[in-house]
C-alpha cells in the first residue's frame, strides 16, 4: 500500500514536471507556434467559412424545403433538398446584386461628398466654436483641439476607392479571394446537402466518446445554443434592415442631407444591442446639426428616436419572438466586454453567448443544489 501511495505521488510530480516544460516550450516558441497555426487556418480558411455560410443559411434552406415538401408533385418532393439550397443562394444572388447597383453607390457617393465637404463643415463648427459665450458649458469643451486633430486627419486617403483596391490586393490577393470564394460556396453547399448524414455523424461520434447522460446534455445544449444563435442573429440583422430602411425614408421626407448614408449607419449600429442605437442617432444628429441646422438636427433626433421605440417595443419583439430573457445589466456588460476584446463583432455576438453561458450556469446551479437536497434527505 505504502509503495502505491509513493509510485502514485512520484506519477503525479512527473506529470507536472512534464506540463511546465511543455508550457515553457510552447511560451519559448510562441511566434513560430503561432506562424504554424496561423498557415493552418490560413488554409482551413475557405472551410471554416464554407461552415459559417451554411450556418447562417440553414433555416431559411429548412424552412424553404419544408414549402417544397408540400408540393403535390413527388419528383419535387424528392429534389426538395436541391431546390431548397438552390432557391435560397438565389435569393441571396439577388439580394446582393440589389445592395451593390442600388445602395451602395448612393452611399458610397454620401460618403464621398461628405469627406469632400468636411473643410468647409470644419470652418463653420469653428465659427460656432467661436461664438460660443464664455460662460455656457460649451465653452469648457476643448471643440478646437478636438477638431484640430480631426482637421489633421485625412480621410480621403482611407476613402479613396484607388486605396481601398490596393488595401483588398494586399490583405487577400484578387486570385485568392476567388478561390477562397467559390471554395466557401462549394463546401457550405455540400454542408446543406449533406446536412442530415452530418448530424447523424456527429450524434454517432459523441455516444462513442462520451456516457449516455453525457452525450444527451451535449446534444440538448448543442439544440439551446443553435436555437439561441439563430433567433438572435437573424432577429437582429433583419430589424437592423428594417430600421435602417424605415429612418433613411423618414429622413427623406425630412429633407436629411445623407439621409440613405445615415439611415445605413444608424440601421447597422442598430444590431448592437443597447449602445448601437445611442451612439448611431448621437453621430446622425451631429452631422444633421452641421449640414442642416440646428433646428432640423432635433427634429431628425425627435423622429429617429421614436422609430427606435416602436421598434423596440412592437416590431423587434415580434421578429425575435421569446426573448432571450437576460438582465440589461448583464447585456451591457456583454456587449462592452465583447467589444473590448473582440471589437465589432464581438459586440455583436456578446448576447447569444452570454445567453448560453447563463443557461450552463443556472442548470449547473440547479444540479448542484438538487444533489445538495439529495445528500441531505440521505
């Protein structure tokens, strides 16, 4: 007994020592760990995008095959898998074509006219600036310095469609690109297909690894977290595009200059929860108050303002359905903390994960004060 206590303290001292020389190698080597991963993923580039496509695409793939399912005709019937995938990446051809001959040149041609106008925007603040009373609260806002440095920026050579080409040829490469492209399609088009086979797979493989028990929690958070990602995600892109089409009309009407461009902003600041909105009306209101007065900047705030409340309150909850049922704290904190580390999309997707995170901590919760309970009846 005593010589298994001393070959079992002896197994574990070795096991230790070998973990701090794997950690200190692998600390050693850091760059040339991170280069080799990073030529990895590199490659596993156009795969792991192919997955996401065919993510983003599953539902309306489901839901447009569940249509073709009720057709009368068999020989649809069988094909409906087919012509559901086909159906859907027309749908998003189309889509696209439309975002690329008819809003984004209207907005690339605000933002363009924007940057071109923005001297003579900077001498008119500075007039503002300077007749601002000594005494208003105004006047403690150091607006020279900040516009100073904004003067010193030159936005021209980030906007310029020359740069931006050479930008995109020297992060990605044109023939690269297309490769990675019509890859990402090809693998999230099989995904679609062989959807089914799949997640056989999948349940197959984590029976094998893992218990009974186990391998159902797996399954049942695995449906949580999807069902979690999906309505979220497509909740929030589509009321983003829902509010972004309806302000840019009202600002239309108002007689907005860049209404189309801050319509577009403030619909894809919307998806951001909480922040978004506050921060895309604040930007919106300050370019209006430059290029429209004062006047027409706090009637385009008024109106954007209750938009977002009847979207908050009557559209989003139709669109999202059930909420995910989280405090506002804890987005805040979600959304900030995604942000810090993760920037755009990390505070895009901060929500969804907070959710699953809370899910696994209140059902950890639950099973371990039921097996407290249990102990005690004992």
């Amino acid at each position: 007994m005593k010589k298994q206590r001393t070959w079992t303290k002896w197994l574990y001292w070795f096991t230790f020592a070998v973990a701090v020389i794997v950690v200190y190698k692998t600390l050693d080597n850091f760059t040339e760990i991170q280069n080799f991963l990073g030529n990895i993923f590199s490659v596993l580039m156009p795969f792991v995008l192919g997955i996401l496509l065919a993510y983003l695409f599953y539902i309306p793939c489901r839901k447009v095959e569940s249509i073709y399912h009720k057709v009368k005709w068999k020989w649809m019937k069988k094909i409906a898998r087919k012509l559901s995938v086909l159906t859907v990446y027309l749908i998003a051809l189309l889509i696209i074509v439309i975002i690329f001959n008819f809003i984004l040149p209207t907005v690339s041609k605000s933002i363009m006219e924007l940057v071109n106008q923005l001297p003579s925007y900077y001498n008119y603040v500075m007039q503002m600036a300077e007749n601002v009373p000594e005494n208003s609260i105004l006047s403690y806002i150091p607006v020279e310095e900040i516009i100073e440095n904004l003067k010193n920026i030159d936005f021209r050579q980030f906007l310029s469609m020359e740069n931006i080409t050479n930008y995109l040829k020297g992060a990605f490469g044109i023939v690269n690109g297309i490769f990675t492209t019509f890859v990402t399609i090809i693998v999230s088009i099989y995904i679609l297909l062989e959807r089914t086979q799949i997640l056989i797979f999948l349940k197959k493989l984590s029976n094998a690894i893992f218990k009974k028990r186990a391998s159902k929690n797996i399954g049942q958070y695995f449906a949580k977290s999807n069902e979690i990602f999906f309505k979220f995600i497509y909740s929030q892109v589509l009321d983003g595009i829902i509010v972004g089409i309806i302000t840019s009309i009202a600002m239309l009407i108002m007689g907005v200059k860049y209404a189309v461009l801050l319509g577009f902003m403030i619909g894809l600041f919307n998806i951001i929860p909480y922040f978004g909105a506050i921060i895309a009306v604040v930007i919106a209101g300050i370019i209006t108050w430059i290029t429209g007065g004062l006047g027409q900047a706090i009637w385009m705030v008024v109106i954007v303002t209750i938009l977002q409340q009847i979207d908050a309150n009557i559209i989003n909850p139709k669109i999202v359905g059930n909420s995910l049922k989280i405090s506002p704290l804890l987005v805040i904190f979600a959304v900030t903390v995604g942000g810090a580390y993760f920037g755009f999309l990390g505070m895009f997707l901060a929500v969804p994960v907070i959710a699953i995170i809370k899910i696994l901590v209140e059902d950890y919760i639950d099973y371990a004060n039921e097996k407290a309970l249990n102990q005690i009846e004992k």
